[in-house]
C-alpha cells in the first residue's frame, strides 16, 4: 500500500468524522432552506452552527423560539439541547469541517441574477477558510456560480494560500468545493425531506465524495453528478420544467374559458393516462422564490453563449400576464353585478403564494392586491397564516387581516390561495360573489361562483 499524503487523508479523516457524527457542520443563511436543513443535521447527532446576518433570527433561536410557521419552537429548543446554535460571527468558520451556504438568490430591478447575497458569504467566509475544509453552495444559481463566482473569492481571499482541490492532484493547502441544490416543496407533506435525493456535483471527485458522504448522513439517496455546473443546471431544469408546463395549462385555461371548457375536469380526465402525462394546474399566476425567479438565472446567463431561452420568456410572458386576467375576470364579474371595480368591496382570500404555507414571496395575492387598489377597489384580505402585510421588496401594503365575518358585506370575494382551513360550502353559502381562482369551489355548484 503506497504511503498517502495528509491531503489525501484529508477527506478521508473528515469522512470518518462524519461516519462518527463528529463533524462540525456550519449553516449560512437561515431561512426557509438553511434552517431546516441545520435541524436534520441535529437530529442525526451532529454539532450545527447556523450563520445568519439577521441578528434577529439569532436571537430568536437562541432563546428557542422559531420564526417559520411549520417549524416549532419545541424543535428549536431541542435542537439547542443536542448542540446547535447559531451566530452572526463567522470566525466560527474555522471550527467547521463543512460549510453549506442557503442564501438568498433574488433577481435584481432589470430581472438579472442578483448574486451579492452569494459574494457577501463568500467574501465573510474566505479569510477563515481552512485546509481540508468542504463548502457547499445549495443556492439556486445558474451554472458556472460555484466555479466561476464563488471558488476565486475563496482562493483570493484565503490567508493561507490555499486552493480548491482540482482533478485528482492533492495538496496539503486545499479545501473541496460542491454544488448541491436544495429540492424542498414547501407545504409537501407526501415526501419526506430525507426521501428527497439529494444532487451533488463536486469540482473534483474527492470534493463530491466529501459532499455524498456528508449529506448521505442525513438523506436516503445521493445522485452524483460530475460538476457543480451539471448540478446547478439539473435544477435549473427542474424549475423550468415547471414553469413552462405551468404556462401551458394557463394558457390552455384561458382558451377552455372562452370556449366554455372546464379545464380543471379536462385535467383531471387527462391524469388518468398512465403515462406520458404530468398534470399542471392554472392559478391566478406564479409565485414563491423559486419558479418566478430561477428560470431568468439561465435566460440571463445563456446570453453569455448568444443563446435565446424562448420557451422561459414564452412562460414568463404567459404566467406574468395572470394577475391581470383575475383582475379582469373580477371586473367582469362585478359588472354582470351592475357594480364596477372603482368602490367596491373586495375580500381577497389567501395572500401566501400557495396553499398552507407561510411565505409571501413573490406572490401573485400581493400584484392582484395592487392592482385592484389602482382601479379603486377597497381592498382587504384573509389568510390564516398572515395577521399582517408589511413591506417587501415589490410592495409596501400596510394591511391588517380582516376577520373572516360577514362576507355579504363584501360585493366580491376572490379566492387566491386555497387554504385547507377555509370551509368553502360557508364562504359560497355567505358571499354575494365569488370569484375562484383555483378551483376551490369544485362541486359547489351556484350562480354566484365565477370560475377564472
Ligand atoms: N424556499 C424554498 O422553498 C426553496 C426551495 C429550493 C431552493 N431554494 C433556494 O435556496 C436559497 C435560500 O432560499 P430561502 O428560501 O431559504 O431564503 P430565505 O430568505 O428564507 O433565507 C435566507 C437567509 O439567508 C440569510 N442571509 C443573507 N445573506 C447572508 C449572509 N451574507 N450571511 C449569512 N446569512 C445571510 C438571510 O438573513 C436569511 O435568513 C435560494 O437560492 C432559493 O432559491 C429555496
């Protein structure tokens, strides 16, 4: 047996350390992705540290307490029993063995990629980088980030001279590097989150070793793939897929609505082929941080490579345009009232972007909300997981949550987000006028529901 040197060791000590749970595992960023990622980690024995800049989040963890909706503060105050903790001080850098970076990866005003959420990590993690060390992106970026972005700030800027384990050279002065995209469907409770597999795709083949090894502690399956570039795009395609499909059945939506077509049934019947056909659903227009925004990662980056992405604008055209067909479809619906929109009351029905979750991002609810304001509707709203609306960062609302009483005194009442709380048969039953955006109202058949 040849004799190996303390690099190619490395990996292997950092993979005994985590086969013996004794690896230190640091979480930057945690929001929706990153803290409950730290939590599976704990749960299976190992010592997290979250990194967050909000210092608020901080706080609040390490009083126990939780700041998203599914996540209890029993969870928190047992995660904190078993060792984790969180920090806004990245000199805690150093401690760790592996480092996995879930910020934000919003789009700037010109729809590009904003990546400064990316650079600012990798800028605070450089200078306490050390040897051995693995970092993982899970961001949704388009391909090239890890390489081209993230792996020349941490060489730059290391100050130990050391560099991203390449090829099959070791070196004592190396630290590994991979791409593994988060695949979470918030509000999804059919699959477990460890039943999700797990993509992978190290700069080197020690690095996607590393990175199989340590996500394989807490996920059932791990499928390598042999970049980090081929793990950003697989999710990129992931998300496309969903976008564009999404767009076809809105657009097919708004043609079965003028030939007098329930599309909901067509989709239905459709669903039962045994194969060859995923079924999509139409709604008032996309929202989340992901389908609305990942697909411009690739547009913005294929222009690099003279490259069009014409089915992304072709979606992007079609789902953009949805709020404006709710508004349209209200408008209409008040006027077969003998009302206009200009004055009249309008309850909006779920504001988070999808039903049973808690998160507001990108939310069709907010553009319709606003839309509705502009033609001189006074507006208020419903949802079970939003006391109020505040700013972000495409709107400031201020809005209170209406109590969900006396629909008949609203003149419309729109369903956005079906919620699995709301009790339809009573909101039909109550409202003069229901426009239902999401096919909430099924089987409720009554000439004040208008289906849109
Ligand atoms: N939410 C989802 O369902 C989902 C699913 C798949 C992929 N993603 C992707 O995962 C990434 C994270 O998304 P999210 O939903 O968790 O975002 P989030 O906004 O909920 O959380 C991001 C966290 O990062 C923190 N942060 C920002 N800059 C930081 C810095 N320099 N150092 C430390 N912390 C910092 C923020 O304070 C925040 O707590 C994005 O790229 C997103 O596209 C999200």
């Amino acid at each position: 047996m040849t004799d190996r040197t303390a690099a190619e060791r490395a990996p292997d000590s950092t993979i005994n350390k985590i086969e013996q749970r004794k690896a230190r595992v640091g979480i930057i960023g945690l929001g929706y992705v990153g803290l409950p990622l730290a939590l599976l980690f704990t749960e299976q024995k190992f010592a997290v540290t979250g990194f967050d800049i909000d210092k608020r989040k901080v706080d609040t963890l390490a009083q126990g307490g939780s700041y998203i909706y599914r996540i209890s503060s029993e969870e928190i105050k047992a995660a904190n029993a078993r060792g984790f903790s969180a920090t806004s001080d990245y000199a805690h850098i150093e401690e760790m063995d592996a480092i996995i970076i879930c910020v934000p990866t919003p789009l700037n005003q010109y729809h590009e990629p904003d990546l400064s959420y990316i650079t600012d990590t990798t800028h605070a993690i450089a200078p306490h980088l050390r040897a051995g060390q693995l970092v993982v992106l899970e961001s949704t970026t388009y391909p090239g980030t890890t390489e081209e972005v993230m792996v020349p700030i941490l060489e730059k800027e290391n100050k130990l001279g050391l560099k991203a384990a390449r090829g099959d050279s070791s070196s004592q002065k190396e630290f590994f590097v991979a791409f593994s995209p988060e695949r979470e469907d918030p509000g999804n409770t059919t699959v477990a989150r460890r039943d999700i597999p797990k993509v992978v795709g190290g700069v080197n083949p020690r690095a996607s070793q590393l990175a199989g090894a340590l996500y394989g502690s807490i996920f059932h399956r791990i499928v390598p793939v042999s970049s980090p570039a081929a793990a950003e795009m697989t999710k990129l395609l992931e998300n496309i897929y969903r976008c564009v499909n999404i767009a076809l059945v809105n657009e097919l939506k708004l043609l079965s609505l003028r030939m007098g077509i329930d599309i909901w049934e067509v989709i239905e019947a459709a669903s039962t082929k045994p194969f060859g056909f995923h079924p999509f659903y139409p709604g008032p227009g996309l929202g989340g941080h992901c389908i609305p925004v990942d697909p411009f990662y690739l547009s913005w980056k294929a222009k690099e490579w003279d490259f069009r992405t014409r089915f992304i604008e072709l979606a992007g055209e079609i789902n953009v345009n949805m709020p404006y067909h709710v508004l349209a479809s209200i408008g209409g619906a008040l006027n077969q009232h003998k009302k206009s929109l200009n004055g009249s009351r309008v309850l909006i029905l779920g504001v988070a972007y999808k039903k049973d979750i808690d998160d507001l991002r990108e939310s069709p609810a907010l553009t319709i909300i606003e839309l509705l304001q502009h033609e001189g509707a006074l507006v208020s709203y419903h949802d079970p997981y939003f006391p109020f609306i505040g700013k972000g960062r495409k709107y400031d609302l201020q809005m209170k949550r209406s109590e969900l009483e006396k629909l008949g005194e609203y003149d419309c009442v729109v369903i956005v987000t079906d919620h699995s709380d709301y009790d339809y048969g009573r909101i039909v039953a109550e409202a003069r006028l229901v426009v239902d955006t999401r096919n909430a109202t099924k089987g409720l058949s009554s000439p004040k529901v208008v289906r849109c």
